[in-house]
C-alpha cells in the first residue's frame, strides 16, 4: 500500500526475486484478453451485435481464473489467490468516547479531504469524458451520509474509488443504479457465496484493475490545458507531481494553495487595458490592438 512513486519502486525492487514467470505470463495474457474485448465490444460496427458483451469481461476473466486454480493442485501450489471469506455483514455498534474523538479527529479530517478531494477529481474525470456534468455539493452530501451509516458497521471509508470506478465506466454504467446493483451483490455475496471466490487468482483481479485504469491515464487532457492556461498547467503539473513523490495530501494541498496564490495575484493585479476611439466611429479599442486613433480629454 505504498503512496509515493519512489516507495512503489523500492517495493518493486526488493519483492523482485519473489515473481512468478507463470503468474506474470497469465496475468499478461487476461490483459490483452480484456483490451481486445473492450475494443471489439466497442468497435463502431461490431457493438450493435456484441453490447451486450461489453460487462461481462472482468466477469469472464474472474470465472476462467477460479475454474483454472480450482481444477490444478499444480496451479495452487504456484499462484496466490483470494482464499478463504469470513461470510455474514459485521454487527451494528456505537463504540467512541471522548478520549477516542479527540485522537482520531486529525486522521478523520485528512481522510475527509482525501477523499472529497480524490472523489470529485474522479468524477470530474469521469463526467468530462462521457459528457455530463457533477454537482460538488451532491457528491460530498452522498459521501457524508454513507460514511455515517457505514460508522455503525465498522465499514472502510467511503470514497471515490479510482480502480473501481474506471472498471464500473469501462463496463458501460450510466446511473446510479449500477452503484445500488453492486451494493446488494456484495451483499449477498457476503451472505451466500463466499465460498465461490476461493479460488479467484488475484492476477486476474490485478488484470482487472490494470485494463480499467489504463483510460483515465488522459495525457492528451493536459496536453489541452497546457495549450488553454499555462497556468492551470502549472497547478496541475504540480499537484500531479507532489501527489506522486510525496503523497495525496501533500499534493492536493500544495495545488489549492498555488491555485489560491494564483487568484490572489491575478485579484490584486487586475489586467488593465489603454483604449483609445477609432477615427470617424463611436467604437473603442485598445492600443495595443488599433495603430491609429484618439484619446477623448478627461476620459481615462
């Protein structure tokens, strides 16, 4: 669970002689299972024959890997997989005194800014590419209430989630009711079915994550915000860059205080322009613009 790029690499390093020729192989091969499912599902001439192929990839590719390990002693000796589930939901309580509020206030404020912060960047992401728009506020309501409900279950924060919500739009979700359908699935999942997932290899979930996430990695977005603002491009260049090498919430507010520096600096030094009448008309422009014209007197 590394959050910076230099402790992602050192990981890397020192787990090296742990990897698996077969498992990085099979992983490999579920990828360009998935690239060439999603492009043949969304190919302008095939989709109106295989649409209704376009969900089932991450479906097929955790099936075919379970049945894989599930039949091979050989492969389960060799690759790691989910493995055993506790099943049933965790039990309804309120355990906080005022002791714990205050020493888990400061995580639970960080985590709150993360989390708004990382859920709109998603979503914006998300709504920019399909073409709709997200309203701020809805969204930080949603997640406040889910967080309360889910305090009551020991349940992880709630937030955007950027693995999850890429394999949701990569399978063709439009509303909410996507959400509600995985939300009872998990559910019942939890309740009935932990057993199937036993043997589901965590490369073909590792596939899945990768091939999902691959579309929201938008260079050519920043390569239009370098050519529209070259400011903007700075406080994202920076934001991108601090998030990498030293974490989200140094990166997220290293950009909203360049951004704020950048509005105060623009608010005190407003750009002011010279105009002056062109000769024969009523009509004003400015200096820099017309060659010839006049200044009315008293008039600045």
């Amino acid at each position: 669970n590394s959050e910076t790029l230099q402790e992602v690499v050192k990981n890397i390093k020192a787990e090296a002689h742990h990897t698996s020729g077969l498992c990085v192989a099979l992983a490999l091969t579920f990828i360009a299972y998935l690239l060439f499912h999603r492009f043949v599902t969304r190919h302008r001439v095939l989709k109106r024959y295989l649409w209704w192929l376009q969900p089932l990839g991450p479906l097929i590719v955790v099936i075919v890997g379970a049945l894989m390990l599930g039949n091979s002693p050989h492969l389960q000796s060799k690759l790691m997989y989910v493995g055993h589930i506790p099943e049933g939901m965790p039990p309804a309580r309120v355990a906080i005194t005022s002791e714990m509020l205050g020493r888990v206030f400061p995580t639970a404020l960080g985590a709150f800014v993360v989390g708004d912060m990382e859920a709109i960047a998603i979503g914006k992401g998300l709504a920019d590419k399909n073409g709709y728009s997200i309203d701020s506020t809805q969204e930080l309501l949603a997640q406040g209430v889910a967080n309360l409900v889910g305090s009551f279950f020991s349940c992880y924060t709630a937030t955007g989630s950027f693995s999850r919500s890429a394999v949701n739009d990569m399978v063709g979700a439009k509303t909410q009711l996507a959400a509600l359908i995985s939300a009872l699935v998990v559910m019942f999942t939890l309740l009935f079915l932990t057993s199937w997932f036993f043997w589901v290899p965590k490369f073909a979930l590792a596939a899945i994550v990768i091939t999902s996430v691959i579309p929201l990695v938008d260079i050519g977005s920043a390569i239009q915000l370098y050519k529209m603002s070259k400011q903007d491009f700075v406080v994202w260049l920076t934001a991108a860059s601090l998030v990498m090498f030293l974490g989200i919430l140094q990166g997220i507010a290293a950009g909203a205080a360049l951004s704020l520096a950048i509005v105060i600096y623009e608010t005190a030094k407003p750009q002011i322009s010279i105009l002056w009448r062109i000769p024969g008309t009523t009509i004003y422009r400015n200096i820099k613009q017309e060659s010839t014209g006049t200044f009315i007197p008293n008039v600045f």
